[in-house]
C-alpha cells in the first residue's frame, strides 16, 4: 500500500479512497506534523479499504541522486550513450561513450533537448512531427516528479521558489544558458576525479533543468496566449 505519486486509479476506486483519504490526513497530522502526513494518510485510506497498487519503475523520475530502480533514470542515463553520427544519418544509435551534454544540447529558453525531441516524435507526442525532427528511438519517463531542489551550472529549479504571480501578462521567462550548462556537462565528462555514478547524478540535475526550465517558460506563453496578452 505505501507508493507515492503519480498515483492512477479508476474513478470507483479514487471516489471510495479519497473520503477515507480526506478524513484521516488531519489525524496523521496531529501525531506527524510535517509535510508528508498527506500521504501517509493516503497509504492508511488505501490499507483500510485494501487496495494495491502495481508499482511502475519506469513512469517518473525525480531524485537525481537516487540509485534505486523506483525512479525511471535509466532512459534519461541512456542519452549518454548515443553516437551522434548516426543520428544525423537517421540510424539507430549504439553506445559510444559518455555524451552527457545530450541531456541539454538544443535546448533553449523556450524548446526542450534535441534527443528529446526526437523521443517525443517517435513516440507522436503533442504536435512534434516528421517534419519536424529527424529520426529517433529511445523511450522517456511519462512524469517529472520536480519535488527536488535542482541546482546545475548556475541554474536552480525549486517549486518553492517560483514567484506565485508567475503566470501573467507581463510575466517575464526563467533564466536560461544553455553555454553555461553545456560547457559545464563537458567539464563533467571530461573530469577523471569523479566518478561514473557521481557523473550520473549530475548529468541528472543537468537533464531536470534543460527540462523544467523550458517547460515552464513554454507554459508562461501559451498562458499570454489564452489570455490574449497582446490584446
């Protein structure tokens, strides 16, 4: 019974958890008063009536830092493996060493990565089509979990932090250097006194923000564009 988000249920299971849910968090937070009283109040709901969860390792990532197999860093840990020559001739790639700048390569204040570009064609996400981007194979986490603090090359993503009045008309976009970040994964890779693992945990914070980043200015602009910003 004890997962944590993204939870996924059927509208009867969700319509009998979540008054048990509702009715038990204020109690947990009587003896637990701290911010994960919630969903130890959900884990209870769920235990009371018995229902179990499938637990999927592949459907988010969240902890850079994280070994466990919970999180779905494995694809994200793939990017580093890609032969760049092949993917300009459309082939399918193979290992070639430790590219960990493909996490953020192509990114911009305003897109996400080029690799995950292609991922998101080749799978026919959103309004990313053929004409679009070349190429591409390779699978992605459905959710970023962003629950952590990311801090990479000067760049820091934390929910916490994000100005409340973010979304408005005269909203102005989250910092972005992509020089900065790129310069700082080759220094990465290119560095013999870490580690692999230790690598890894940084190309990650790196990957949430060339992610997070532009997907929050992405957001702030279809939100102008909802709200007819421009008159």
């Amino acid at each position: 019974y004890a997962v944590g988000p993204v939870y996924i249920a059927s509208t009867s299971d969700w319509m009998e958890l979540l008054p048990r849910w509702h009715d038990y968090t204020p109690r947990v937070h009587e003896q637990y008063p701290k911010l994960l009283a919630e969903m130890y109040a959900f884990t209870m709901a769920a235990a009371d009536m018995q229902l179990k969860f499938a637990l999927s390792s592949s459907y988010m990532v969240s902890d850079p830092n994280t070994m466990s197999t919970t999180d779905g860093w494995l694809w994200v840990d793939e990017y580093a493996t890609r032969d760049e020559s092949s993917i300009a001739h459309g082939a399918k790639h193979h290992p070639v060493g430790n590219a960990l700048r493909s996490v953020c390569e192509g990114a911009n204040l305003n897109s996400l990565p080029t690799e995950t570009l292609r991922r998101l064609k080749n799978y026919g996400y959103g309004n990313y089509h053929d004409a679009d981007i070349l190429g591409g194979d390779g699978a992605l986490p459905t959710f970023l979990h962003y629950c952590q603090n990311y801090k990479f090359a000067n760049h820091t993503f934390a929910k916490r932090k994000m100005p409340h009045d973010f979304f408005r008309c005269n909203g102005e976009p989250l910092k972005f250097d992509e020089e900065s970040l790129l310069r700082e994964l080759d220094s990465i890779q290119n560095d013999g006194r870490l580690s692999e693992t230790q690598k890894k945990k940084q190309m990650r914070a790196g990957f949430m923000v060339c992610h997070l980043v532009p997907l929050m200015n992405m957001a702030l602009a279809d939100y102008k564009v909802d709200q007819q910003c421009d008159g």
